[in-house]
C-alpha cells in the first residue's frame, strides 16, 4: 500500500512538472504567430503559392483527410495549384480554441468555415472543421514560424 501511495505521489509529480513546463508564450510569439496565420490564410485566398509555401517547412506533412495526404513541400505545391485550378478559397472563420508554446514549438488547435468556390461557376460551399497545427520556429519565413504538421478534420454531419 505505502509503494502504491508512493508511485501515485512520483506519477503526480511527474504530470505536474510537465504541465509547468507548456506556456502561452510570450507576446511577441503569439504576435508572430498571428502574423503568420493571417499570411497563410490571405496567401490562400489570393491563390499566392509561392507565398504559402514560405510558411510552410521543407518536410511539411498535411492530413487534408484520411486518405489526402500531402509529404514535404514540393508535394504541397503541386496540391496547391491543383486546387486553385478548380475552386477559389475564402476564410469565413479560424477560431483560436488552444495555443500553447514549448521551446521552438507552437501547438495551435482552431475552429474553421471556409468559403469554397468553384471555378466551373458551380455554387458556393461552406464546410467546417477544426485543425490542428504544429509550428516551429524558422528564420526562412517572414514571420519567423512555419507549418510542420497539420492535421485537418472536417466537422461531421
């Protein structure tokens, strides 16, 4: 029982020092890391890939669904001129739910509606969802973060 009571106590204090040690981050990253959303999601807008591609690493991986997925850079510029050669795309929405920063690392969870149009002149679609974003700090972007990871889960209906 006392070894039991013990672990229990090391455990706690385990989770308690790793909790410590995940921050919001200062103002000047959360700034920076604004920027760098706004970027990204004007850039998309404009159809502007050479613009996205410079907030994106090198070795970018993209889980645009389940079986949709995009490895490195190269891979997502071809996507990325696919896409805008069918359809125009337009942020309604990107709702910060979480942001915690760790060393070089920023974890970003976000609710987005995007206003998708197709080229051919078909109707206007809005799907939603929430993704998760994975950011390190890169003195190759503008706003000094990039997109390591992205994980997108479209909202189920």
């Amino acid at each position: 029982m006392k070894a039991l009571a013990t672990l229990v106590i090391i455990i706690l204090l385990i989770m308690n020092y790793c909790a410590a040690q995940v921050n919001t981050g200062t103002n000047e990253d959360k700034k920076a890391l604004e920027q760098t959303s706004i970027a990204i999601r004007s850039a998309f807008t404009n159809g502007d890939v050479p613009t996205i591609l410079l907030y994106h690493h090198p070795d970018i991986r993209k889980a645009l669904g389940y079986t949709h997925i995009i490895n490195g850079r190269d891979e997502l510029e071809k996507d990325l001129k696919n896409t805008f050669s069918l359809v125009k795309l337009k942020w309604l929405k990107n709702d910060v739910e979480s942001l915690i920063f760790q060393d070089n690392t920023a974890i970003e969870m976000t609710v987005y509606t995007i206003e998708i149009t197709p080229n051919d002149g078909n109707k206007p679609f809005t799907p939603t969802g929430r993704a998760m974003i994975i950011y390190i700090r890169s003195n190759q972007s503008p706003s000094g973060w990039v997109s390591l990871r992205e994980l997108i889960q479209p909202e189920s209906k």
